[in-house]
C-alpha cells in the first residue's frame, strides 16, 4: 500500500542486491551464497573482499595479485598523520577521528571526480580499505605517546593492522582470530550504515564520502557501537561486587536495554555470535582466563531463563567481538573502528552494485505539520 508508514523502512524493499543475505528467523548469513560459517573458518578476509567487489571466490593467482595490490595501497601521507595527531591530541573520539581521516583521504587520491565508471568506486575502495586500518592503528599509536608504525606489505590485511597497532608481528592465533572477526563484520544486507552509504551514492556522490557517511552511522550505540558497550558492561560488573546476573537484572528492573542483545532481523541467536562465543572459550580456555566468558555465559543463561531470548530478543554479533577483542589486547573504545575498518568492504560493494543500475533514493514522510499557516513578517511577531 503506497501510503502505509513504515517506522524505521522495516521490512521495506528498497533494492536487489547478490551480496549478502541474512535469514533472521533460522539465524543463517550468506555472502553471496557462501554461508558464512565456512568463510569465516576457511577465507581470509581478503578472500571476502574479493568475493564481494569482483563476483566470485578468487584462485589463488587472483588472491596473490588482489592482496599485493591492496597492501601497496596502505600508505598513507604525512598531512593524514599530522592531522591523526591532532585529531588525538584535542581528545577526539576514534570513530570520529576516522570519519574526519576517512573524508581527507580523498583528498590526495588519484582517480579524477569525474572517473565515475563503477571501476573508479572499486579502485578508490580498494584504497580506503588499505589505508583504513593504517589511520586507526596511527591513532591508537600517538594517543599512547608512541609513533605510529608504518605498514608492513608482506603481512596479511588483519596481521598487518595487529603489527601496526603493536610494533609487534602478532603470533598466527590472534592474526587468525582477528582476520575470522574481519571477515565475519564483512558485509550484511542493509543495515543501518550500508544503506546510509547507499543513499549517498545514489546521488553519485564519490565513494569517499559513501563511506565517511558510513563511519557515521556505525558509530551510533543502536548500531557498531554496541559492542564497545558490552565491554563496559563486563568491565563495571568486573568492578563491582554484582554478580553478572544481578547487574543485568537491575538493569532491567530500570527499564534499561542489555547491549548486545536484539537485532532488527534476527529473531534467533546471531550465527556471527555463536562463532565468536566458540572462538572465545577456545581463546578463553588455552588462556586459563575465562572470566569475560563466564559473564557472558552467565547474562546469556540468565535472559534465555527469563524467556528474553525466546521473544527473539537474542545476543548479536556485539556479545561477544568485544570480548575476542579484549584478549587481543585492543583498546575498547578501537573496536567500533575495528568494525568499520570490516565493514568498509560491504559499503563500497553495495555502491557500487547499487550505482550499476542507479536510482536515486528519496523517500517521503507523511507530513503532520499545520496547514495555512498565516505568515507574520518579522517585525510584528
Ligand atoms: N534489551 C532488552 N530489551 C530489548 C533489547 C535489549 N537489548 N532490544 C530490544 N528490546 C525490547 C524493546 O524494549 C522492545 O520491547 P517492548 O516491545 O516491550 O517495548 C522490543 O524488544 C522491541 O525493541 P525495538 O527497539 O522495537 O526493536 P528494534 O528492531 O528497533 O531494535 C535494536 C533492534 C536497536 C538492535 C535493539 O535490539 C537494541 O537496542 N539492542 C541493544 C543494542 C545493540 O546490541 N545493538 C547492536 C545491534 S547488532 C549491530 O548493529 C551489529
């Protein structure tokens, strides 16, 4: 029905789309037709970013050109830093220090406005894709005091990020990890921050502000920045003497939201969730620290007993990265940044599938304000 109002487009087809597609009521996430069980547990992420800018799974020759040509992107310039730095030093938020790095990149790349041939998206997204995590690691680096550490081109898109953020070369289980955690926030229908990225490249915008819009939207607490939340959930009951059960019932007594549980589409178990939750009793139990997976096993228990999980009210993809996370030694407030430096891949896929057969998106509200309201110049009001 033409005038039926849909709050927040729930449910509404805005678009065909081969990337992705999440099935909420089995718990089941595709990218382009590969469940992402499999990828998350056999494809690196530069696989996933293959698969979703070009089409298909590339060969091994396809891999080793795409990710030589990716890593010879990660540079970025001294003017990029200097601002990074300043960003930090004036007490910036990272998501906000990268939305405004992400939006300067463009600024020093090749491609002309005017090379919109749906190539040019791919080729400028392959640069922001590399030279996301270089910014970020950056900024991590000169709030702590240290310099930042320049990108290492014979390390793997996650190993590089970790080495970058380190000084360090992380060891193969938290390169693996974090790479299974890059590919799993990859892409996903259209959530919130693609489909703001959408809207502006449907104005043929270029794809740098897509994707500084896209940091945006990822940002908010109702969206990627849920999962910096569960973390400070976990860490102030670390902090008092509440047990996980009491704080999260308390919690609820005031009327409040647990982060980390609900989701738009599913109304099951996340499936990103239950493969992180695995990875983090792995992690967890090679450690001999499972204090964060006893919480989260505790809150989860907790709100299935009282029936939450049942209403579809289940935990998400956010239960558990942070707590991966966290036992990679990766700064809370850098894992909503972790997220967008992921996501950046389904943003840039959806712009420019979306722009090969452009229609500008421009929905209506109903309006409710006055009508023939008399105008009263200013000076007799
Ligand atoms: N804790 C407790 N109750 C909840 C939660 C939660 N986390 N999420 C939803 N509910 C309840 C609401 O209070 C509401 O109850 P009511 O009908 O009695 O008023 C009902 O479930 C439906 O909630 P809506 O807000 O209408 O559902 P919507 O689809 O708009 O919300 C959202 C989805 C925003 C993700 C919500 O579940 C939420 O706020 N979750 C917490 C934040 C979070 O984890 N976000 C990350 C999402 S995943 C991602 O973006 C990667």
């Amino acid at each position: 029905m033409a005038d039926e109002l849909k709050r927040g487009l729930e449910g509404v087809l805005v678009a065909e789309s081969d990337l992705s597609y999440v099935d909420g009521e089995v718990g089941k996430l595709v990218y382009r037709g590969y469940d992402i069980e499999d990828l998350a547990r056999g494809a690196s992420y530069e696989e996933v970013l293959y698969l979703l800018w070009h089409g298909s799974l590339p060969t091994a020759a396809e891999l080793d050109s795409f990710a030589v040509d990716l890593a010879a992107e990660r540079d970025v310039g001294d003017d990029v830093i200097e601002t990074v730095r300043a960003l930090a030093d004036a007490g910036e938020r990272p998501m906000a220090a990268l939305r405004t790095a992400t939006s300067m990149l463009s600024a020093y790349d090749p491609d002309e406005e005017s090379d919109d041939d749906g190539e040019a998206t791919l080729r400028q997204g392959r640069r922001i894709t590399a030279k996301i995590p270089t910014v970020l690691a950056a900024f991590e680096r000169v709030r702590q005091g240290e310099a930042p550490v320049a990108p290492d081109p014979e390390l793997s898109h996650a190993g590089n990020f970790l080495y970058m953020l380190t000084g360090t070369e992380p060891d193969a289980v938290s390169e693996e990890t974090f790479d299974m955690a890059l590919t799993l926030h990859a892409d996903h229908g259209l959530n919130a921050s693609t489909f703001t990225a959408m809207v502006i490249g449907s104005t043929m915008a270029d794809v740098y502000s897509g994707v500084t819009g896209g940091i945006g939207a990822l940002s908010g607490p109702l969206h990627g920045g849920a999962n910096q939340d569960v973390m400070e959930v976990l860490h102030e009951i670390d902090a008092s003497s509440k047990d996980p059960v009491q704080w999260v019932k308390d919690k609820r007594d005031d009327g409040g939201r647990i982060p980390g549980f609900g989701h738009r589409v599913y109304k099951v178990k996340d499936p990103r969730a239950k493969i992180l939750e695995e990875k983090l009793r792995d992690l967890s139990e090679s450690s001999g620290d499972t204090k964060w997976l006893d919480y989260t096993t505790a809150i989860e228990e907790y709100l299935t007993d009282q029936g939450l999980v049942e209403k579809g009210i289940a935990p998400n993809v956010d239960f558990y990265s942070g707590s991966v996370y966290d036992s990679l030694g990766i700064p809370v407030d850098m894992y909503t940044p972790i997220f967008a430096m992921s996501r950046v891949g389904g943003w840039i896929a959806h712009v420019a599938e979306y722009q090969e057969d452009n229609r500008l998106i421009r929905p209506r509200a109903r309006y409710t304000g006055p009508e023939d309201s008399e105008f009263v110049p200013l000076d007799e009001r």
